[in-house]
C-alpha cells in the first residue's frame, strides 16, 4: 500500500487529492486524524461527492454517525470526539456499521477505537496543519 502525501495551500485542492485517493481506497475503513478545523469533514465532503452521492455531509459530532448513499453502496461517517471509552463506542453499535457487507465507514477521532482494529483492515489519512499548509499523509 502506497504512503502519499499532499501539501495543501488552498481549499479547493482537496478535490485533486480525493481523486488521487480514491483508486487506493481498497480497506473498508478510513481513518481520519486532526485537530479541529484541520479540514476531516472538508475532505470527507468531497470524497462522498466524488463517490457520486448527492447526500448532504455534515459533521456527525452529534449525531455520531451520518449515513451517505452511493452508487457503490453506503458510507457510514462517524465521529468520536465526544467519546470517552471502549464501552461508549460499542453502544453507539459500531461494529454493526463495520460488519455491513459492501459498506466503508469513515472514523473521525479514531483514538478512542483503534486498537480493535485490525491492522491490515483501515488507512489512515493525517492532516497537519501549518500557518500556511495543510499536510496531508495516506497510507
């Protein structure tokens, strides 16, 4: 699995980074780490639009978890920044969601669940963010 990376200047360049992801997208789960306004839920709109889903994205920190529509089947969107242990993240029932045949589940705030996950199951996708940059790291 390729590790890549991006050097963000501007907003509008996460549509070529979500076009250069999206061929290596092949684990069910996504990761997505950052600190607030790091851009995870920007980036996650664009790669649902680009998914061909035409669902409005929002941030789930509330909610939890958003569900999208795609032509290639569902995306769960999950954020456990408001979670604080194992035992919340299994009641919001995750693992149903990450069972789901077909379906691929975007975490943001991952920290919380990730070591349950096996290894060779997710990637990763860092955001850094500088006083002019945005780095972006894949693997």
């Amino acid at each position: 699995m390729p590790n890549l990376s991006f050097k963000l200047t501007t907003l509008a360049q996460w549509s070529e980074v979500v076009k250069t992801l999206i061929p290596h997208l092949t684990r069910p789960i996504l990761l997505l780490k950052g600190n607030l306004g790091a851009g995870k839920t920007t980036f996650t709109k664009e790669l649902v639009s680009q998914l061909g889903s035409t669902d409005p994205v929002s941030s789930p920190t509330y909610a939890l978890v958003n569900t999208y529509q795609t032509a290639k089947g569902k995306i769960y969107h999950f954020d456990l920044y408001r979670l604080n242990s194992l035992e919340e993240v299994y009641g919001i029932g995750i693992e149903e969601y990450l069972d789901e045949p077909g379906a691929f589940c975007i975490i943001e705030w991952p920290e919380v669940f990730e070591s349950e996950l096996d290894q060779g199951n997710f990637h990763e996708l860092k955001i850094e963010n500088t006083q002019q940059f945005r780095d972006v790291f894949f693997n």
